[in-house]
C-alpha cells in the first residue's frame, strides 16, 4: 500500500511537472490585458506600455494596455484580484498598490495575499517640480519662501499614500515648513494645474516632469535620489540641502493570487528581457532606474518598502478613505 500511494504521488507530481512546463511554453495563446489602475498620459502608462509593446513583441502575442481609474488606484486593483489566475489579465501598477490599502479604514484588498508578484520593473526618482513663476530656483529658496509665506504654498499629490505623496510629506517635516497639500487622481491633471499656476509645485517621477522642463512650462529644482541623475546632472539633489533625504516611486507587475508558477516565471524572465533591449537605455535617459531581478527579489523588496511606507504612513496620519 505504501509503495502504491509513492507511485502515485510521484507520478502525479510529474504530471504537474509536465503540465506547468507545457504551460510556460505554451503561454499566452491569446492576448493578454495589462491593467494599469491610473489614467493614461502620466509616467505610469508611458512606462507600462512601453513594456507591453515589448512583451507582445517576445512573446508573439499581443499585450493592451487598459486604463481603469478611480478608488486612488484600487479599481483597476480590484479587477485584477477579481479576474482568472491564468496570465491573461495582469496589474502593472506604481507602488501605492501596496501603500495605499495601508492608509485605508478597509481596504479592498491585501497586496500580499492577493496578488501573485511577477516582476519588479523600475525604480523612479522622483523631481521636485515647481510652476515657472514660483520665486524658487532650488530646495533652499523653496524653504525660504515657504517660511517667508505660511500656509500660501501648494503642492499637488497624484494619488493619496504614493510615492510622491510619501515624499511631500516627508520634505514637510524634514524641512521644516508647511504647504497644503492638493489630491489629483493622477498625474497628468496634476501637471496640467501646475503648468496652468492653479497649485504651486508637484513631487512625481522624473519622466513626468522633464518634457514640461524642457519646454519651458515649469522648473525642475531638485531630485529625491541619493545622488543625482544623469538625464539632470544640473540639478541637485534633495539631500544636498536636507540631509540623508532619500526617496523613490517604483513599478511592479502582478497577476492574481494563485496564479501559476510557471506564468509567472515566464513573465519574469520576458520582463528582465525587455529590461536588457533598447528600453533600458530609453527609461534610463528619462531618470528611471530599471530593476531586473527575480520574483523572490521582488518578494523582499515589496515587504521592505511596505516597512518604510508604513511608517510614514503613521507618523503622517495619513488617511485614504
């Protein structure tokens, strides 16, 4: 009997074995949608489909892009959590996917439980940007005429709990001065009032900002990372005025919870193959920095800014409901 019951576990697990090899090789068979949970036209989607054109293009099927807004990014969350764990709907989401349920009463979802980590994609210092007509030229005349003008000081966040909310927070308290803080849902709004003078300056992702700099439609003062960025090697950066700041966005791919190991491995070695393409140097030029790794890296990575986040997240009260 015990001989039976060996055989048949060890033929069933090579079954499976058999069965996920196949799938892996097999997969996708059919176009597979990439959820992005903000609306297009801000660093996120320029990111998220810059990767999708470049999976479909590996992989020989086609990846779209589909942007569903709202709930400070948990609808586009939900959706995912909700869908068939087989590799055909996937979440490519900032890092208030995991940030924001934290400054939320109920949360609509648990990103550890609910969502299966494929690939950790980019890491996105973030630019202080401020309108053009601002009296600010760097991180030191902002302090100033912040003191110099209590409480007359605007700063937009794209998305309550993210990166750039956490980051604003933090100069606030650091820096010692006050600002009030305006909620936009996403960044391309946001941008629009700051180039229009409606808010005064915006803590985002590099990529966002530079186009708008470029164009002489705002003014880029300073960097989050802990050295400065190559794309921007004039501007300083945060921790050249306020020591030890340190601050980074950053981009992950998941698919829902259960989905198939060997998807999600699948996925992760085409992700860390689009990283090696032309898409590094591309990303890299607009301040990003790409991030290949394993799905176990991803794993620690998440958790440990998770830490951080929570942190913050409690010091600040900040509240997402």
């Amino acid at each position: 009997m015990q001989r039976r019951h060996f055989i048949r576990t060890t033929l069933a697990g090579a079954l499976l074995a058999a069965s996920a090899a196949t799938l892996a090789q097999t997969y996708p068979a059919k176009t597979v949608t990439v959820i992005i949970p903000f609306p297009p036209g801000g660093t996120l989607d320029t990111v998220g489909r810059m990767l999708a054109q470049k999976l479909g293009q590996q992989m020989g099927q086609t990846f779209i892009i589909e942007n569903r807004p709202g709930g400070l990014g948990t609808i586009g969350g939900m959706a995912v959590k909700q869908a068939q764990p087989d590799g055909y709907t996937l979440l490519f989401a900032p890092s208030t996917h995991v940030t924001t349920p934290m400054a939320m009463k109920t949360a609509p979802y648990d990103p550890l439980k609910d969502f299966a980590p494929v690939a950790l994609v980019a890491k996105a210092p973030l630019a202080i940007a401020v309108n053009k007509n601002l009296p600010v030229t760097d991180v030191k005349s902002l302090i100033a005429h912040a003191k110099a003008n209590p409480g007359k000081l605007s700063f937009a966040i794209g998305s309550t709990a993210s990166a750039g909310h956490l980051s604003t927070e933090l100069l606030r308290r650091a820096s010692g001065i006050d600002y009030l803080i305006v909620p936009y849902k996403g960044s391309a709004p946001a941008y629009q009032d700051l180039v229009g003078g409606q808010i005064d300056g915006f803590i985002d992702p590099i990529l966002g900002s530079q186009a708008f700099a470029k164009a002489g439609q705002l003014r880029v003062i300073a960097v989050t990372s802990k050295e400065r960025v190559p794309s921007l090697p004039d501007v300083p950066t945060v921790a050249e005025t306020v020591p030890g700041f340190e601050f980074y966005s950053w981009y992950g791919l998941w698919g829902p919870a259960n989905l198939p190991k060997a998807v999600a491995e699948r996925l992760n070695a085409e992700v860390n193959k689009a990283l090696a393409t032309d898409m590094r140097e591309r990303l890299t030029q607009q301040g990003l920095l790409l991030t290949p790794g394993s799905i176990n890296d991803f794993v620690a990575f998440q958790k440990d800014d998770m830490a951080r986040a929570a942190k913050i997240i409690a010091e600040g009260r900040i509240r997402a409901d």
